[in-house]
C-alpha cells in the first residue's frame, strides 16, 4: 500500500530591500502610495488571497520594518508571520530569507519558497499558480515573458561611446520578472555553493542556481505583461493607471442571502436617487434589508448643490438610525454645446452640480462614514479620459470624480473610510435620452446593470479604485482577457461614450 506523501507548505519571501532613490523618493518605493495604498500592501494583498500560498514572510529595507508591521496590522494579513530587515544586497537579503525560513523545520523537512519583489504590486493569481505547480516537478522555477524590443549588445570604446557588437536572436530572448520559486533545499545549497566564491555576486536568485548548481534544470513559467516592477518615475504612474484600469468588476457577492447578510441593518443614503441608476441602487439595496434614503430635486426636494440641505439630510438619517454606512451620489447634469456659446448660468449649473455637489456631500459624509468605516460611491464617465469637442463642462467634471476619488480615499484611509469611482459606458438613464433621444435597443447598459455593481463594490474592500461597468460581448472570449486586457479594450473605446 503507497503511504501518502503531504505536500510541502509553500511560503512567499516579499523582498522589500529598495530605497527608491530611482524613483526620487525619499522613502522606499514600496511604501509609494498607488490607487490609495502603500505599494507593498497590493503585493501582500495579492499573497494574502493566493490559496496556493501558506505563509508570508517580508524582508523590509532597514529602519521600515515597523512601517510595514503597520500595514500588516491594520489589513489584518493572517499569512504574514515575520516582517525582518533585509541586507545591503540583494544577496544578503536572500540569504536573510532562507536562514529565516530554516528556523523550526524538522530534520529533512522541505519547503516551497516563492521569491517576489515587493514592487511588482500587479502579479497575477495564475501566476502564483503557475509557479507552485511547477515546484512538483522540478527545484528551480523562474517567471519570464518574451521580449518585444531588439536587444543589443555593446561596448564602449573610450570618449566615442557605445558600439553595437551583438545582436542576440530575439525569439530566445526572454524578460525576466518574478517570482522565482524553489525548493527550499536548493536555494540553500546554491547560496552554500557560491559563498565560496570570493568574488560573488548576483542580482537575482536563479542566477545563483544556474551558475553554481549548473546540474539543476531551471523551468520557466509564462510571466504576464502587466507584472511590471515599480522602477522608475514613469512606473509609479503607470501602475497607477493599470490599477485603476484593473477592476472591470467589483468581486460580486455569493448570492441573494449573501446581499441580505451583509445589508440588512445599514443605512444608506443616495442622492440622485429620484431615478436612474441611483433610483434602482435605492430599491436594490432597499429590497435586501437596508435603510435607505434616496433624495432628489424632485422627489424628496434635496438641491445637491445646496450645502445646507445635503447636511440636513445626512443628519437626518443618522438620527433616525443612528448610523451611516454608504452615501452615494448619481446626480448630474448633462449639458452639450460649444463653451464659447455657453451662457453663465449653465456653466454655473455644471460646476455646482457635477462638482462643488460632490465635494459638499463628501465632507459633510466624512464624520459618518469615519464611524461606521463605511464608503462613499461618486460616479464618473467614459469621457473622463479624454474631453471631446462640445462636452468640455461634462468631461473635465467627469475627470474631476476620479482625482477627488483617489485623493480622498488617500485621505481617509487612515480612518478606514473607503472612496471609489463607478465608471459605466453608454448608460440609458434619463439623463441620457433628454441629451441624445431615443438610441437604438440593446446598445446601452442598463442602468439596473450598472446599479448591480455599484452594490457590489459597496461591499468590497476595495478603495481609491475606477470600476470600469461595460457591456458582456456575448460573442467575445471574455474568460480568456484579463482583467486588465479588458479595461485595455474600454481605453480604445472610450471616445464614444459619455
């Protein structure tokens, strides 16, 4: 009879050693905030949910590491089970690692390790995966994709500069990222191996392997294109975009009575809510046990670009209920035409309403959601992203929603209040068919839809993010995109829609 053999933990080593000098920081780059949290809280965010991943441990830049016992403290990151200071090189700091991951092991006892940079924040579940299926087969696994520029080699030939003296065949040519994934017992060895070598040196760990453990075949599992490494100044903003591009769909719920246990008993308040998408978010989340307030101009008489009576409100629902757990606003107007043409009193309007509205209702919110830990829902446009003749009012409104997103869930996130942004496409809403008339069927979003998500990322985690709400093209291979393949697609799209 075969005795059944229990599969090795698998732990990952965050390596957090950087200064972010290149990025001109005057703290390490892995505590750069992005979409509204510290870089390196992404990554264990990331780690935290792999169900291929037992533990966590991070090896942080020295003088930090309290900085990231925080942040593991207040995500309450169960995995995370040591926060110690790297080394002065990237050598050191693996070898820190493994000294750490060799404490308490029985005799012969081995482990999966998964080395990953802190500041690659967008690494993919599948890749994680990926790494730890590979480790049942072989000792060695490195990340790589193919590589989409000609590579050169030089060699510099006094005040002349550079010279070209190779150009290797780039089908070969492989970009390398991590994780790198071993069995604990190699990287071990390998390190044990090279500490002979006087003049050893290496910026990263299959490297090592290779050079002194030249026996061990090193696998190579396809990387991702978005998994890109927080280098240069350039990088902190486009990790930033791609986050934001990141949540084409909020995590939906498992369930009606998964809605019902999480709202029945909160309060939330909508304005806009006289029809609409803020009409349905009203209903919906009335329908499963939640105390709502939906106000509007011509409903309940609440004027959102009155200060005065989005704080009467407010107040009014916290005192008959004694808490606020969401405020949501969908009220805008839409107004077209060229801005030269465009008397006062309308831009005044668009200003009032699309704008200084949103920035009355977040700060009399604030106070309230700061005690329950709620969230504030605003809602943007497709055009948001780039303003088009005879909409410049709407749009530059419209873009305004996205930075006061991130700068307030920024802001708040010290008191736990969450900021995110619903980004729908063509939406048949009111508003919409007073602006354009009648479309054709079935080439808008509903506004039920798009209410559906707008609950969803109500009862997310998720902060300082621009959902993207789109059309399901039944005909595309929407299992195959990523995530981010997608909010790609909704990029070359946006032009169209308002």
């Amino acid at each position: 009879m075969s005795q059944h053999i229990a599969k090795p933990r698998t732990t990952a080593v965050i390596l957090a050693g950087g200064t972010g000098q290149r990025v001109g920081l005057s703290i390490p780059k892995q505590l750069l905030k992005i979409a509204g949290k510290a870089v390196i809280e992404h990554t264990l965010t990331t780690f935290e949910k792999a169900d291929s991943i037992d533990e966590v441990i991070v090896l942080m830049a020295q003088g930090y590491v309290p900085d990231v016992e925080k942040i593991v403290a207040k995500a309450g990151f169960t995995k995370v089970t040591k926060v110690i200071e790297g080394g002065s090189t990237r050598n050191e700091t693996t070898e820190r690692a493994i000294a750490a991951l060799g404490e308490g092991l029985a005799e012969g006892e081995d482990l999966n390790v998964l080395f990953h940079d802190a500041v690659r924040p967008l690494l993919s579940q599948r890749v994680i995966d990926d790494c730890v299926a590979a480790l049942e087969r072989y000792q060695a696994v490195d990340v790589a994709i193919p590589s989409a520029d000609t590579i050169i080699v030089t060699r510099t030939h006094g005040e002349d500069g550079e010279f070209i003296t190779e150009i290797p065949d780039r089908s070969r040519l492989r970009r390398g990222q991590t994780p790198q994934a071993f069995k604990l017992s190699t990287i071990r060895r390998a390190y044990e191996v090279a500490a002979g070598d006087p003049n050893f040196q290496a910026t990263d760990d299959c490297s090592v392997v290779l050079k002194y453990l030249p026996d061990v075949p090193i696998h190579v599992v396809a990387g991702d294109e978005y998994n890109m490494k927080v280098t240069q100044p350039v990088d902190v903003f486009i990790a930033d975009k791609l986050f934001q591009l990141a949540s084409t769909a909020a995590p939906e719920q498992n369930g009606e009575e998964a809605y019902r246990k999480l709202l029945t008993g909160k309060t939330l308040v909508v304005f806009g809510g006289s029809y609409g998408i803020g009409k349905d978010i009203a209903e919906l989340a009335e329908s499963y046990g939640a105390t709502v307030y939906a106000l509007g101009r011509s409903t309940t008489g609440t004027h959102v670009e009155n200060p005065e009576e989005v704080d009467d409100a407010l107040s009014k629902a916290y005192a008959e209920t004694g808490r606020i757990d969401y405020v949501v606003n969908t009220a805008g107007v839409l107004r077209i035409g060229k801005l030269a043409e465009t008397d006062n009193a309308t831009i005044e309007e668009a200003l009032k309403v699309n704008y200084l509205a949103p920035v009355q209702i977040a700060r009399s919110a604030y106070k309230y959601l700061a005690e329950t830990q709620g969230q504030l829902l605003l809602y943007t446009s497709s055009s948001y992203t780039r303003g088009r003749a005879e909409y410049s009012l709407y749009s530059s409104t419209k873009a305004a929603m996205v930075n006061l997103t991130q700068a307030l869930s920024d802001e708040w996130a010290g008191d736990g209040v969450r900021v995110n942004c619903i980004n729908p496409e063509r939406t048949a809403t009111p508003m919409r068919t007073k602006a354009f008339g009648q479309e054709p069927a079935g080439s808008l979003l509903s506004s039920e839809a798009v209410a559906r998500t707008s609950l969803d990322v109500l009862l997310s985690e998720l902060t300082g993010h621009v959902i993207d709400v789109r059309q399901q093209d039944p005909t595309a291979d929407a299992a195959r995109a990523s995530g981010f393949e997608q909010a790609l697609a909704s990029v070359l799209d946006r032009q169209d829609g308002v």
